[in-house]
C-alpha cells in the first residue's frame, strides 16, 4: 500500500513553506502531495492558490504524484480547469492528478459569491465537465454543447497522451458518484470511512462498473485519513486540535457531532491499531492512504511518519 501526503487548511500556509514541504514529501518518498482546493475551511487563514502551488509541485520535485484532493466543479469553469490539467500535465510528465468533485462546503460558497447549486445539478456539472476536458484534451477540433458547459471548435494545445492527465474522482455517494467513478475515473478517492463503510462503497462501485463493462480492478483506490498521530502526547495532541480547529472552528455552527457524523472524525489511535485498519482496507483493494500534515509549520509529525509508519504501511 502506498503512502501520500495532503496538505489542507488547519494551518496556514505560504510560498517559502510549500516550497519546503514539496521538497520534504519527496525527500522522505511519499508517494504523493496533495492539496485540498478550499479557499477556506474552518477560519479564513494566509494561504497560497491551489493551482498556482501545482507549477511550483512540478518544479521542485521528480517523482511524487501531485493534484487537487479535490478541486470542486462550482469554483472554476471547466475549461479553465481543463487548460491547466493539460499545462501541469506537460510540465510535471504526466504527474499531476486532476481531482475533482462536486463540492461540499456552502458557506465557503456564499462568502465569495460562488453559487451553490443543488446536489443533482453539481452532479450534472460535473458530468458535463469530465466530457468538455476530454474534448479538450484529446480532440484538433474541440466540440462539446452542454446544457451548462460548451466548447465550439478548440484546438488546445498541448494535447496529453490518452489517459493523462489521470481523473480522481472523490467521494462516497453510491448512486451517482460512484456511476460517474466508473464511468470515467482512474482513481477513486474516499473521504474517511470505515471497513464496513469502505466494503458498502466498493459493492456499489462494482456493480456500476459491472453495468458500463468495466473491470473495477482497472481503477486506482485511495483514501483520505484524517489521523490526529504523532510520535508522542505533545504532537498527537497538538494535530488532533489542528483538526478539531479546521473541522468545528468556533463560530461555524459546526460541532464535532456534526463532523463525526459526517464522516468527517479522526482516527485516533495507536499505531498498531491504524496498521490495523489499512490492514484491513487494503485486504478490500485500498492502494494509498493519505494522511493530512496539520501542523505543517512542523516536520516532525511526516519524519515520523516517514521513518515509522510508513514501511509498515507499505508492506501490508
């Protein structure tokens, strides 16, 4: 099982920081960075452009996978989003991961005037904005007429190679996201689940792929986890109020009831038992786990991690 690493909004974050944690991420060989494409979650905090962050991913690493964990269809028009996949993906060789969703977080949304429809027509959004991107990457004569997206006539260059840039899809809905993970994802990433709750999501996911033709065992598995560890009281502690302060901040009208039952709960426990717990996802086909660096002003939680946790992770 591999190990990657997500960066999201507990902390914040500036250039000179990222640019040491893209360089940490790849020192210690995670095999993966992400960020979470938020403008804010919790309390409003310093931070960097998402996007922006991926040209400086490419530039000071060689080998980690890089992208949106993930990049919902409400915050930018798709061909935007679609003519910068196919830069990143030229800049990195093929290294960067287009994650995508449907968004979430609504008051993120009313704060910066985006509008948040409701959850069948994000569904839709998102749809149409797989098909317009893949127009736009592969086709000389980009067409796609859509009843919120339309492209006429595009030649966006470069072109990837088929299959690049990769298509994440994130989240855990059986109906409709995982319909669309089988349709046209290489990887599925789900939001903290557990066993039972990761075993009910793959049942779905096989029977959609069952329903398009196509082999479940073809699309890449991962999983967000939001583990609040660290090698002693003092760091797991201070992570797992990092999450608390990002999840239920003050004032949000958020509780941590509310988070938990969202799904949205840390794990909190020893190593052995989260050894445990990949363990046993990985026995129902989870290839990565990633874990978020909430303290990320701070390396001595991925050290760790790195050092500790992660071969016996990676040899599961």
């Amino acid at each position: 099982m591999d190990v990657g690493i997500i960066i999201g909004e507990a902390t914040p974050l500036g250039w000179e920081r990222w640019r040491h944690i893209c360089r940490l991420v790849e020192r210690l060989e995670f095999n993966s960075l992400f960020r979470s494409d938020h403008f804010f979650n919790g309390t409003q905090k310093d931070a960097i452009d998402v996007y922006l962050s991926f040209v400086m991913a490419a530039e000071e690493t060689e080998h980690i996978r890089f992208g949106p964990l993930v990049t919902p269809v409400t915050f930018r028009e798709p061909v935007n989003v679609g003519r910068m996949a196919q830069q990143l993906d030229s800049l990195a060789d093929g290294r960067f991961v287009m994650g995508l969703g449907v968004g979430w977080f609504p008051v993120e949304h009313e704060m910066y005037g985006l509008d948040f429809p409701p959850g069948p027509e994000r569904y839709d959004r998102l749809e149409e904005a797989i098909a317009l991107m893949k127009e736009l990457w592969y086709s000389d004569s980009g067409t796609f007429e859509g009843d919120y997206y339309s492209i006429s006539g595009t030649d966006s260059k470069p072109h990837p190679p088929a299959g690049r840039p990769p298509i994440l899809i994130g989240g855990t809905g059986p109906r409709r996201t995982m319909r669309i993970v089988a349709e046209h994802a290489h990887e599925w990433n789900a939001t903290p689940l557990d066993v039972d709750g990761y075993q009910a999501a793959n049942e779905a996911l096989n029977g959609h792929c069952e329903d398009v033709g196509r082999d479940p065992a073809g699309i890449r598995k991962s999983m967000l986890v939001f583990a609040t560890i660290g090698p002693d009281a003092h760091h797991s502690q201070m992570a797992n109020q990092r999450f608390w302060d990002m999840m239920a901040a003050p004032g949000s009208g958020i509780t941590k009831d509310d988070a938990i039952a969202a799904g949205h709960g840390p794990f909190e426990g020893s190593v052995e038992e989260l050894l445990d717990h990949c363990g046993q996802l990985r026995d129902l086909g989870l290839d990565e786990v990633v874990f978020e660096h909430f303290c990320h002003e701070d390396d001595t939680i991925p050290e760790w991690i790195a050092a500790e946790v992660k071969p016996l992770i990676e040899a599961l």
